[in-house]
C-alpha cells in the first residue's frame, strides 16, 4: 500500500459524476457507483493490475474539526481491518495530489471494487432460499467477529453497506461512521433509522457491539421478507414499529436498560404483544408441491429472535452466533439469477 507521493507515478485530471477527480494515470476508465454525504466513489482500472477497483474520493474531508475527526477515523480503521479473509471491505492505496501539506483539501482511498450491494438483490423482490440467507448472514457475522475483535462498532450495517461480488462473496462497507468502542458516551446519529438498535434511542448514548448485532437481525428480516422491517418515520414511530414485532418489553427491562425518562415514556405508550415469529419469518410453502418458497426453519427463527432481543445483553456476540447450528454452513453454489444479474452490467 502506498501512502508517499512520489510513488504514485504521473498524474492526471477527469470529470466523473459531476465531479472532478485528479488520479494516478494507473487509474482509468472511471465509472461513477454512487455518491453520499461524505463521498463519491467511482469504479476505475487499475491499470497495474488489470483489475477493477473502487476510488472513494472524501468530499470536504478536513473542512471542519469534526469531518477532519471522520476522516481520519475511517482511514484508520480501514487500515487497521486490512485483512484478505476478514469480509470486510479492503485498503489497497491512499493519496493526495496535494504536495503542499497546506493545501491539503483533498484524499482518495483506493478499496477492493464490489460489484454490487445487498440491497440490489433485495429490491429484485426473488425470494432468498434459506441457504442464501444463511450463508449472507453467517458472512457478515463473521466479518462483525473480525471488527469487533479489534474493539470497533461498525455502527451503519444495513444492506447498503453489504458488498457482494460476482462471485458471492460477502464484504461489510463504508467505516465513515465506524469508532473504537469505549465505555464512555456515544453520538446518538449512528446508523440509518431503520436498522438503528433501540438502545441507541433510550440509554442515553450508551452502547456497544450489540448494536452491530441488531442490525443484522434487521437485514435477516429483510432478507425473508424482502422489505425493511422496521421503517420508521421519526424516532417515536421507530419505537413503536419495533414493539409491533417484538412486543413492548416489562418493566424490569425497561428500568435496567433504558434513561428513567425513556422508561416512564415507554410505559405510557400501548401495550403491544410479541408478534409470531414463525408465522411472519418462517417456512412458506408452494400448495402445488410443498416445498419452501421464502422463509427459514425454526432454527432460524429461533436465531433471528435473539439478534432482535429489546435487551443487549440478551442478543448474542457475533462469535456466539457463528456457534448456533442453523448458522452452519454447508457447500454453497449461489442461484443463477444472482451471476446473471452481475453479468447484465458487466
């Protein structure tokens, strides 16, 4: 991985995305993938290589102390996680054209291409087979294993942020809101509402890995149901779609894990029951042959049960998920659709 300049060779200027990009020559046939608050990323060539890659050019990233703290952050991190057999998104180069450190507005990070994101998969509206299903989540788990080994929370899983390429392989992406876990006080602006842990809204900044663990119990939800389970307009009616699915937790619970003012709240909201998990989550089958057409086994019902635990304590570590029998995964081959889809846009 380079990080001095001079090893980056010749250098050059192009439009892309309405944005304008000064690269390596290495780097060409740019492509624009998608564009957010904090970057743009295009697909290029790697002409050393011969391969493809992704270039994330960070938008403003020293612009105030607190994208200066990101930026830095997300480097970091990425560096720190550089590892082939993590599932986790990879660092290949790092560079400025800057060559004045007081000029320094501007960086670029060069990461393993990805060909596609699981929300791509999800909004064709296929159901997933069970071992679909099985083989994503156990992927991500065992990149989640990786990360938080190294004391970090992701912190913005959704099935935007899951990479997979055209040979099924599973990555967990985009750092940008990834820190160091600690025992202090977090930012509550973590994650999209949707996949966003409960605790993040009631314990007053307080939380850890757990919160990585309920938004893959939200992305498995996804994954059978092929709709975000929890799409909530503001933060009270997130609450309350989550206790339609999980039921409004008593109040022990509630006094141990939430602020006394969020506990009081809670309680004066309506009491809702547990949904049937295995009604909504599990088998559905073909009337003409009875096999499964969408859904998991009770295994996975179970599983997916204790990922949306209201309680954290009650959710399992990413290396004690990889441990229940319904995460075993067998040989896999993925379904046609899948290449085929990655073929459409090669």
């Amino acid at each position: 991985m380079a990080f001095n300049n001079n090893e980056q060779g010749e250098w050059y200027t192009v439009s892309c995305g309405q944005c304008t990009f000064t690269l390596p020559v290495r780097y060409q046939n740019l492509g624009l993938i998608g564009q957010g608050t904090y970057g743009i990323v295009v697909r290029a060539t790697d002409t050393a290589t011969g391969k493809y890659v992704a270039i994330k050019k960070l938008l403003r990233p020293f612009q105030t102390h607190i994208h200066a703290k990101r930026t830095y952050r997300e480097l970091k991190l990425l560096m720190y996680l550089n590892h082939p057999d993590a599932q986790v998104i990879q660092l290949y180069n790092v560079f400025t054209p800057e060559q004045d450190v007081n000029e320094f507005q501007t960086l670029y990070l060069v990461l393993n291409f990805v060909d596609r994101d699981l929300n791509r998969f999800i909004l064709q509206r296929v159901p997933f087979t069970e071992q679909v299903i099985k083989l994503t989540i156990y992927s991500i788990l065992r990149g989640l294993k990786f990360i938080h080994s190294a004391g970090i929370l992701h912190r913005d899983l959704k099935p935007a942020n899951i990479g997979v390429d055209r040979h099924n392989n599973v990555s967990i992406l985009d750092f940008g809101l990834a820190r160091v876990a600690s025992t202090g006080t977090h930012t509550d602006y973590v994650s999209t509402r949707w996949w966003r842990a409960p605790e993040i809204y009631v314990n007053e900044k307080k939380y850890n890995e757990k919160v990585d663990i309920w938004s893959v119990g939200c992305i498995m939800a996804e994954l059978i149901l092929l709709k975000p389970l929890f799409p909530g307009k503001d933060t009270i009616d997130q609450l309350n779609k989550i206790f339609d699915i999980i039921g409004t937790p008593d109040s022990k619970t509630l006094q141990e894990i939430c602020t006394p003012e969020a506990s009081a709240y809670i309680s004066r909201m309506e009491y809702k029951p547990k949904a049937n998990f295995n009604e909504l989550f599990g088998f559905k089958y073909d009337p003409l042959t009875e096999t499964p057409i969408s859904g998991v086994s009770s295994e996975g019902v179970d599983l997916l049960d204790r990922l949306l635990s209201f309680d954290p304590r009650q959710r399992p570590t990413a290396e004690e998920a990889l441990t229940i029998v319904w995460q075993m995964v067998e040989e896999f081959l993925p379904p046609s659709w899948v290449t085929q889809d990655l073929m459409d846009d090669s």
